[in-house]
C-alpha cells in the first residue's frame, strides 16, 4: 500500500481543471466532478470555496462554489451548481461536459467549519445556500464528530430540494442529524413548513443560542439579511452567525 503524502492543491490564479463526471441532481442542479492527481486534495476546510472563471459574451467573469465532496477527499473534487438563467457562470458551467477544461483558483477561505467550533450547530439554507452546508455536514457525520446537526431548509417546490434522498438517509441513520424542508409551493398533505422561513421555525428548529451553538445562514440576499436579523433577535450572536 502506498503511503506517498497527500499533495495539497491550492492556486491563487486559475488553473484547468478537466471534468470527468456529471449528475444530475434535480431538474436544473448538477454535481460536476473534477480530476485531480491520485494523491492530491484541495488544500481547504468544509465550506472554503473555489472561483469558477468563464469569458462570457466577450468579458470575464467569475464565481464562487464550494465543493460539495468532503474536504480530504483524493483524486477529485466535486461542485453542486443550480443553473439560473441569470446567472452567466451557472449557464456555462452546465454547457460543459466530460473532458472539458474549465478554470479555478483557490480554494478560499470562507465562513468555514473547524473541529471544536461547536457542539450544536444549525444550518439555515434557501435553495443553492445549501451547497456550502453540504461539505459541512459530510464531515461532521463522516468524522463521527460529538456534533448536533440542525438543518432548516427552503426550496420552492419538493423537485427543487438538492439531496433530497442524502438528508432522508442521514435522519434514519444518525440521531444527531435533524432536518426540517420549508416549501413555497407545498404538495397535498405536506407535513412540514410551508411558506417562507420564519422566526417561530428558526426557534423551534434550531438549537437555542448557547456558547457552545453556532449558526451557518445561506441564501439570496434579502432572505439572509431578514434570517441574520431573527436570528439575533432569537439571542444568537454576531460572532455564533456564520455566513460561508
């Protein structure tokens, strides 16, 4: 067995990286994976993110994904990315396909996860703001870690909820992962939240504020700004609110 030292990728300038494999997770989300050298990782905690660089309509552009494989992982990386049609990086993102080269810089340091942070922690995501959670919550149940996971997670429809069938297998098989879907637009005889994430969900689903509790908010903008003020109302402090 070969005991050759991990190799740590990390580039402040972007660098090809050839894609391999694709998934289709829900109707317009993809995981896409990327090669690496059979004994190279990227050199990243959970949620630290790369910049994807695309030339779109003749001008550069950039955007930031956070690998959705744990963190650690060799021989390849993989990014969960929803299409939108407003959003030029996504668009070119789910034009490529295997064997094309697409270029990265990174990883970056983010609102990130590191072992000790807390013991309780919650996870407040709207639609994409799950894909920084889902490494995240990889780690800490791949590490067994004495972690209890609280994820409250908005979507439009049932269709639209990225790893549906992960977060499903994670209640059943860990007691200290709990999970509650919130619904713009819910089927009949839905039995969780419907609506918009409120201040009753946040206090009801998430851990209380405590120093060993630290919150992960992510989503469009004005649903994390009015999510950040409930949460501080709720107690939850500044430096307990962690926006990856």
């Amino acid at each position: 067995m070969s005991s050759d030292p991990v190799t740590r990728i990390k580039s402040k300038t972007p660098v090809p990286y050839e894609l391999t494999a694709i998934h289709h997770d829900t109707h317009d989300t993809k995981t896409f994976s990327f090669a690496l050298p059979d004994d190279a990782t990227l050199d990243m905690l959970p949620g630290d993110h790369l910049y994807v660089h695309a030339t779109i309509d003749g001008k550069p552009a950039r955007q930031p994904y956070t690998p959705s494989s744990v963190p650690g992982t060799t021989g390849f990386f993989d990014l969960t990315v929803k299409r939108y049609e407003t959003g030029g990086v996504s668009k070119y993102l789910h034009e490529q396909g295997p064997g094309d080269r697409v270029l990265m810089s990174g990883p970056n340091s983010g609102g990130h996860w590191i072992d000790g942070l807390a013991k309780q922690v919650g996870f407040v995501a709207g639609g994409t703001g799950i894909t920084p959670m889902i490494a995240i919550i990889r780690w800490i149940l791949a590490q067994r870690l004495a972690v209890e996971l609280f994820l409250v997670f908005a979507n439009k429809a049932e269709a639209d909820i990225i790893f549906r069938d992960e977060w499903d297998k994670d209640v059943r098989e860990h007691a200290s992962f709990h999970c509650y879907h919130v619904l713009e637009q819910p089927p009949a005889g839905w039995s969780q939240g419907t609506g918009r994430i409120t201040e009753a969900m946040l206090r009801e689903h998430l851990p209380p504020p405590g120093p060993d509790t630290v919150i992960f908010l992510c989503g469009p903008p004005p649903m994390a700004d009015a999510l950040e003020a409930a949460l501080k109302v709720i107690g939850h402090s500044e430096r307990a609110i962690i926006l990856p």
